[in-house]
C-alpha cells in the first residue's frame, strides 16, 4: 500500500522569493472582507475579452485568414470557473492589497484620479493573464492526450479538423487539426505574458512578482512533461506514486491554486513569511483538487464534468488513484488495468470493469481519504489566521467564511 507522505515532493513549500523593495513582514491590516467570486470573474473576463478583441483584430490586420485565431481563443476562454483568477485576487487582499484605492505602499499624495481604477484593471489583467497560461495548457493538454472533447465542446484541434473538411482543404484534416491547435496555443501563452506585462503598469514591477510568475509557467510545463513521461512508465514500477504525485503537484496542484494565491500577494508586497504562510493553505488545498479531479475522470457524471465516463483510462492517465488502485489488486488484475490503460477503443464495458476494479481495490476510498487529509490540512491554516496572534496574515470571520467555502468547493466538487 503507498503511503502518504508529508515529505512528498511538492508538500513543502518552496523558500519564499526575496522580499519586493519597500515591503516587509510586517502584520497588514485585519483583512475582513474578501471580492465575490462573481464579482472577480465579471472583471476578468471583462479585461480578458477586450484584450482578445484588440488581438483579434491584429491577427485580421495580418491575414483574413487569421481571424479564426482570434475567433478561436475568444470562445475558448469565454466563461469556465475563473479559478485561478479569483485566487490571485484573493492572494492580492490578504497580503493588504487595496483593490479600490490605489496600489499597495502608494499613500493619498500619490494617487491620481484614475488609480483606483488603474488598479482594478491591472489585477484583473494579471488575473486574466494566468487564465491565458491554463487556456494554453488545455489546449497543447488535449492534443496530447487526443481528446475529443473540453467542457461539453469538441476539442479546438477537432474544431480544426472539422474546419478543413467543411473547407475541402487538401491533405489530412485531423493533422491539420493538430498543427492549428499547438499554434494557437503557443499564441495563447505569448498573449499570457504580454497581458501580465501590461498589468505590471498599474501595479507596479515586482521583482517577487516576476520571479514567480516565471516560475508558475516553469512548473505547468515540467509538469506536462512529467505526466506525459508516467503515461509510458510501465504500471508495476516502484515509483509509480510517487511519480503520480510530482504530475499532480507540478501540472496542476501549484499552478491552480498555490501559485495564482502567491503571485497576487506578491503583487501586493507580500513578504517571505506571509508568502510562506500562503503557501501552506494554497498547496495542499491544490492537491485536494487535483485529487478530486482524478476521481471525476474516472467517476464523473459526463453531464457534469463534459467529459466521458472513465475518459482519463483511454487516455492512459497514471494518476494517484491509478497508483493506488494497482498497489492493492492482483497480479492478473494489474496486466489486465495496464493493458487497457491508454487504449482510446476501449468498449464501455471494459472501462466499466476497469472502474469497478478501482472502486473494489480500495484505491477509491484511499484517494477520497488523502481528499479529506489535504482538505483539513489546508482550512487548519485558515484557522490560524483567524485565530492565531503569532500568523502574519490575519482574517476576520467573513474572509474566512468565504475562504472555507471555497476550498470546500475546490475539495468536493463534482464537476
């Protein structure tokens, strides 16, 4: 059986980049409110799909034939759960960012008219900036794993694919499908960057800013091509768990929720200690969802999730769960999981054998308890900073409402 291990590599918090200049770890001010959910993602998106708009019609001004990049990306991130978004916003306040008034450290004397709003624009546009680094990743994510669909829709290299036929271009229609798709995807993380640069004009350039955002975009690629190395490592391997845990960390467990929390609070001057502190609720709460993201792709209701029942076992996903489940069944049900793992023409029958044997092992319920584990080891932070004297970041009943809420969303969701 494998082990949880607190020592696990992702588990503990990286040291904290050096402090921006004119911070310090000093206690801010009780934070007892945090935005809406709602509220941040009208602002996003509305930031977003200007920026896009502006774009597209570069891409027009190049070729007629261009626009359908920019028709492309704007439906492709139009709506979704803006999570990351959300949580930059939210890491932005608990570090004493002022939303409304102004930039963090910049006093009444220095604010002009407009840089409330300025403001406003450039969190938004930060925000919207790592919701166009996961648009990328999603998009090079379904070419190789060769999915069919993303949230309900054809995958956009299928939409391409199906663009050629109705066009009656020449060659092979699903390579063209390909070759669209990882192009506009490598144009979706260049536009991420350059929005994120374009934020940095309201507020202000962060040395630890810029460190981290680097480093969110290090992470989700080394670890794409971390999991697309499991996918090949054969089932029975001893480091198999440990291997699924580096994907689950690195592709999506920091960049989801750990580092969008980081980067906002460091762009509001956040200090080592408090991004430390950060980081101790942001990681294993992104490892919890995660987790339960893997049980949707095996478990998921398709109405809920828009993806297959049992999708990630055709795409030959070695997940946690995947892990866990073949440390616990028999030698011939093991040959049995690693043949079918990959296998896009799987029957449903077969996914469903592969699903029961998963449930049956006990590496459901093993994942569901590491879930409730990563869950509470996250909101015990929380706690503290709205109990605790001795935290740096401090939260009063209704922030702390409002963060619970969430990572028990994020923790239990079911789409």
């Amino acid at each position: 059986m494998t082990s949880h291990r607190s020592g696990m590599t992702g588990d503990a918090p990286e040291p904290g980049p050096s402090t921006a200049p004119g911070s310090a770890d000093a206690p801010p001010a009780l934070v007892e409110f945090l935005d809406s959910p709602e509220s941040i993602a009208a602002e996003v998106s509305a930031q977003l799909e200007a920026f896009l708009a502006e774009k597209a019609a570069e891409f027009e001004a190049i070729s007629p034939d261009a626009t359908a990049i920019g028709d492309a990306l704007i439906e492709f991130t139009r709506g979704g759960k803006r999570i990351r978004p959300v949580l930059l916003w939210w890491g932005f306040q608990l570090a004493g960012g002022d939303v409304r008034a102004g930039a963090a450290g910049e006093t009444t004397a220095d604010r002009t008219a407009g840089s409330a709003a300025d403001v406003t624009a450039g969190l938004a546009q930060a925000a919207g900036s790592l919701e166009l680094l996961h648009a990328a990743a999603l998009i090079h994510d379904d070419v190789i794993d060769n999915s069919d669909t993303r949230r309900g829709r054809p995958a956009l290299h299928r939409q391409f694919e199906a663009r050629h036929q109705r066009s009656g271009f020449h060659g092979d229609g699903a390579s063209f499908g390909v070759s669209a798709s990882i192009v506009i995807g490598d144009i979706c993380l260049a536009l991420s960057e350059e929005l994120f640069e374009r934020s940095q004009e309201a507020l202000g350039n962060s040395r630890t800013a810029l460190e981290l955002r680097g480093t969110v975009r290090r992470d989700v690629m080394v670890g794409q091509y971390l999991d697309v190395l499991a996918e090949v490592i054969p089932l029975g391997d001893d480091r198999i768990a440990d291997r699924a845990w580096e994907v689950l960390s690195y592709k999506s467990a920091k960049y989801s929720v750990e580092q969008p929390l980081l980067l906002g609070a460091a762009l509001a001057g956040a200090g080592s200690e408090q991004l430390q502190e950060i980081s101790a609720f942001g990681l294993p709460l992104g490892q919890a969802f995660q987790l339960r993201d893997d049980v949707l792709g095996i478990a998921g209701d398709p109405e809920a999730t828009g993806k297959p029942a049992g999708d990630d076992i055709r795409e030959g996903k070695r997940t946690v769960l995947i892990a866990e489940t073949a440390a616990r069944i028999s030698a011939d049900q093991l040959e049995v999981l690693a043949t079918r793992l990959g296998d896009p023409d799987l029957s449903d029958a077969e996914v469903t054998e592969c699903v029961e044997m998963i449930t049956d092992s006990g590496g459901l319920a093993a994942v569901e308890s590491f879930i409730d584990a990563k869950h509470a080891q996250s909101t015990a932070v929380l706690d503290g900073w709205l109990e605790e004297a001795s935290t740096v970041t401090a939260i009063g009943d209704l922030a702390h409402a409002r963060l619970h809420g969430f990572a028990t969303a994020l923790s239990y969701r079911n789409s």
